[in-house]
C-alpha cells in the first residue's frame, strides 16, 4: 500500500482513503440488503408470521397498521427503495472509483515521464526507447488495472465477507466452524498453487513486451531497407514470436482467474455432500444438521464469490508485481537529473573556453577525454577531425551539457557553466547532427516543434539563412507542407536544413553540427554547404564535427583529436593540400 500513495499527491492520498470507506460502505449495505429480503420473505411466506416476529410485530403496532397485506405491501416498496438508492449510491461510487484510477494513472504516467526525462543521457541511451515507453505507457496501464483496481476489490470483498462472518458466528458458530474448516485451507492452497507461476507470467511480459515495441518500431520505420533486404518475412516472424507468447502467457493468466472459483465451488460441495452423508448414516438426530446442511449452502453459496474476487485480486497483484519494481527502479539521485533550482541568466559575448576537460564514462576504464584545453571566440567557426571514437562527439555533448566533465570547466566569457545557467545556455546553443529530429508534421511545426505563437518574422529569417526559400516557395502548401514520418519526403539535404532552421529559429548564439553532412551525396552536401556557408558570415559561433573536409572549408581553424586529446592544430588549406 505505502508504494501505491509513494507516487500520489497529498490530496490523492486522502482521496484514496475516502475511496476505501465507500467502497467498504456500499459493501456493508449490499450485505444489508441481502440479509433484509429472508427474514420478510419469510414472514410473507407463513400466515400470521409477521405477528410470530417480535421485531415485525412491533413495527406493525407502531404504525397502527390494520392488515398484515398492506404491512407487506409497504416492506416489499421499503426494501424496493432501499435496492434503489443503494444501487444508485454504488454506481455513484464506481464512478468515483473509474474516475479517481483514471486520474491516478495519468499521475503515474507523469512521475514516469519525469523520472525519464530527467535521465542521465548516457543511461537514457542505455535503456532505449522501446524500455522507455513500456515503461512510460505500459506500465503505468497495467498498474492501474492490476494493482489499484483489484486491491479496492479485494477490501471491498473483506468487507462483505467479514460481515458474513460475524453475522454466522452470532447465529450458529458450528457453521462458521465448518466454513473456516472447508473454505480456508482451499483458498490458501489455492493462492499458493498459482503465486509462484503468476509472478513469472508477469514478469516475462514484461519482458517480452519492449521486444515486440522494439520490433515493431523496426519493422515500420525500416520499412524501405527491410524490403529491399528481403528481412521483411524475418522482422515480422520475430515480432509473431513474441506476440505468440505473450498471447499464450496472457491465455494462461486469464484461465487462473477462472479456476478459483470452480475450486472453491467444489470444495463447497463437498462440504455439502459431508455434511448431508454424516446427517443420513452416522448422526442420530438428522434435522437440525439437515438445517445445517441448508445454511452451509447458503453462507457458502453468498461467500464463494466474494472469496473468489479475493483470490482473483490476489492472483492478479502477485502477477503485476513487476509493474511496483518498476515505479520504484532508477529514483536514486544519481539518477536525476532536474533542471537546478534558482537557475540563473547567462550571456555569450567574448569566448567559450574548454579548460582541462577530462571525461569518463560511469564504469568505464580508461578517460574519453583527457585534459583538453581550447578557446573558441565569439563569432568563430571552428572544426574538428579524427579517427572514430577520438572523442569529437563526447566533447560537444559536454559542451551541450548532455555529460558533464569530471575534472576541469567550461568557461564562458571567463565564468564557469554551472547547472545553474543550464536554461539561459540550452537557450542559446543549437545542435544538428547526422540523423536530424524530424516530426510527423509540416515544415513549419518541425522548425518552430509545434510553437503555438509563430514568429513568422523570425521563422522567414531561419528559413532564408538556411538555404530554405527556394524549396519552400516551390511547394504547393509552402511551410504546411506535411514531410512524413522522420521527413521520409524530403531529401537528406533538406532534413539537414530544416535543423539547422530550426536552431536559427530559437536564435542560437552557438551551432553544433555534429557529422551533419557524412551521410549526403556530393549534391546535397554542396546544398549543406551553402546554409552553412551562409551562415559564416553572422555572428553565431559555429562548431563542426565533419569527416569530409569540404565542410569545414569557412573554419577559422580546425582541431584533430586522437585518443581523447588535441594532437594538433591545423587551417583548412593545410588539410585540403594534405588531402591533394
């Protein structure tokens, strides 16, 4: 229980209480109700019985009423009103209830949103966004329906049972003797029997679930490469596979929320059965256990479902015990990763400088980065080579604050760049790299990422200085042109354009292009080159990680890393001789 109110608010917490206490409220008065109708129907049943009832009989003298026919007459319309309101106050609370889980799970959904967006980005990598979003949607749904949802049954259900108990220990205790002795070792075998397997059900679907996201997401998106691969058949076998088993655990997992009750049900009639045989050959005087035998199969008969939704909550919160384990994965410190409180304005006006920057990898063994030290000025286009794994793109996600440096600073304007200006710096910097992020959406949408309020001022200028005009106006829908999912209609040279665009958009003081043009051809490269070319002569710094040297032909000066360090300085013409 102290995990479930873990994730909730204050006032979702009391809610979650006033919850249980209607619930318990209607289950009382739906015991109420149904210990109401025997006693007036048999009263109805027998001449003269309402007088042969003290309580009835009282009631009727009270009321000065003249025939037992319209005394029953107005019990039948007293207990008809009471099924009424007591029907309509249950509906009311499950209306409650539907709306309350509905409101806890968008809440889960949400603690799990910030839990992942807040990652460390090395982790958030690790995990992949199929985990991500099984975790994010998945989960939080099986929560709410296999946690919160049966555990108000289960209460609910103890209730009504309790109730039955108590009512039978006051009128006959031999029978709940009897009841305690056949129903309770059946449910607790039971329960046991079927623990063990509904945790591992669970658990495997858990598991299983995020392959068949992953596969999915593969299938779609890969869509063009698969086919032409002929992998199209193989894709699809996986992602059955998974669906095969997930289906015949989930078959599993439903047929053991319907083998409680045939238990129960047997083992009651066995009790019945016991009772009878015991009252007919052995038991000298067979009708007061005949009696027995009758109200055995009543209490049995009014308690074999209550009992069964018990074992069903039960069977259904061990088989969703992942779901807990998962809420309460990765809420350590180290794994959060929120903005800092009191965050602070930043301004760029004079040099960014790397200074001593050394950077590891959380259990790696050797140093990513070791000591770089370098000066970028204001204005500057500035670019960097090496080999694969020298650590170009490690020192640009330190510089966007992706990772943070274990050993020196970033300076800026000579200041150190601390979480605290991390808002005013994410403001200011703007980042393209090889596989731009592209919306299913228009063109305006995936430059502005949906602003509600377009600067159309702004937006014409990012769209100007990164070679974008032209192919605009070329379109029939202009900017409301819609580009398909991961701008599957445009060319590589426009997706690149687009985000460097929408960098400009948001008025970036600093550029990262990271490999923005190794996957184009010579054509679209030439058309890359263009915007940034253009680009070189604003005054935003500029920051290039390039394999091709063409691209970094407008550099002020261009750095070579090799094994975590600058092995050296070199100008553009220097590289482009080097290369003839």
């Amino acid at each position: 229980m102290s995990s479930i109110l873990y994730y909730l608010t204050a006032a979702e917490r009391r809610k979650v209480v006033w919850m249980f206490f209607l619930l318990i409220l209607a289950s009382l008065l739906d015991v109420v109700g149904l210990a109401a109708l025997v006693p007036v129907m048999m009263v109805a049943a027998e001449p003269g019985g309402i007088h042969k009832n003290k309580y009835f009989d009282w009631l009727f003298q009270a009321l000065n009423f003249e025939s037992e026919r319209s005394f029953l007459l107005v019990l039948i319309v007293a207990i008809l009103v009471f099924f009424l309101l007591k029907n309509a106050f249950s509906v009311w609370i499950n209306h409650l209830q539907t709306k309350f889980t509905a409101e806890v799970g968008l809440a889960i959904v949400r603690t799990q949103l910030d839990k992942y967006l807040n990652f460390p980005f090395w982790h958030f990598n690790d995990l992949g966004s199929a985990s991500l979003i099984n975790s994010s949607l998945q989960v939080p749904s099986t929560y709410v329906n296999m946690i919160i949802r049966p555990l108000f049954i289960f209460f609910a259900e103890l209730t009504v049972v309790l109730v039955i108990v108590v009512g039978i220990l006051v009128y006959q205790p031999l029978l709940l003797v009897i009841l305690v002795f056949v129903l309770l070792p059946t449910t607790f075998l039971t329960y046991r029997s079927m623990r063990a397997r509904s945790q591992i059900i669970g658990n495997r679907i858990n598991e299983l679930n995020p392959i068949s996201i992953s596969t999915i997401t593969d299938l779609f998106t890969g869509f063009v490469e698969l086919r032409l691969a002929d992998k199209q058949t193989r894709f699809r076998n996986k992602l059955l596979d998974s669906q095969k088993e997930i289906r015949k655990l989930d078959a599993e997992a439903y047929l053991y929320t319907l083998l409680p009750l045939r238990i129960i049900e047997m083992v009651a009639i066995f009790g019945v059965l016991t009772i009878f045989m015991y009252a007919l050959f052995v038991a000298d005087e067979s009708t007061s256990l005949i009696t027995l035998v009758g109200l055995f199969a009543a209490a049995a008969y009014r308690l074999m479902p209550s009992v069964n939704r018990m074992l069903m909550s039960m069977v259904q919160l061990k088989q969703s015990q992942y779901t807990i384990e998962n809420l309460e994965s990765f809420r350590e410190e180290e794994y959060d990763q929120k903005l800092s409180p009191n965050q602070q304005p930043l301004e760029f006006h004079e040099s960014i400088a790397f200074q001593n920057v050394s950077f590891t990898f959380p259990n790696g063994e050797a140093p990513v980065l070791r000591g770089i030290s370098l000066k970028v000025k204001k204005g500057e286009k500035i670019g960097f080579i090496g080999s694969s794994g020298s650590g170009k793109t490690t020192l640009m996600n330190i510089l966007l604050r992706f990772y943070t440096e274990q050993q020196g600073h970033i300076l800026v304007d000579g200041r150190p760049l601390t979480p605290q200006h991390l808002k005013a710096w994410h403001s200011i910097i703007g980042y393209v790299k090889q596989d731009t992020f592209l919306m299913q959406a228009s063109i305006r949408d995936n430059i502005t990422l949906g602003d509600p309020q377009v600067d159309e001022d702004r937006l014409h200028y990012a769209i100007e200085q990164a070679s974008l005009q032209g192919f605009v106006q070329n379109l029939p829908d202009g900017l409301d042109t819609f580009i398909g999912e991961r701008g599957s209609k445009l060319s590589g040279g426009q997706r690149q354009r687009i985000g460097i665009a929408r960098a400009l958009y948001k008025r970036t003081e600093i550029l990262v292009l990271d490999e923005a043009t190794s996957a184009l051809d010579n054509e679209t490269e030439r058309e890359v080159n263009e915007a940034i070319n253009k680009l070189s002569k604003t005054e935003i710094t500029i920051l290039i990680i390039a394999h091709r040297i063409t691209t970094l032909r407008e550099c002020d000066r261009i750095y070579e890393l090799g094994q975590g360090e600058i092995v050296a300085q070199h100008q553009y013409a220097e590289l482009a001789q080097s290369i003839v």
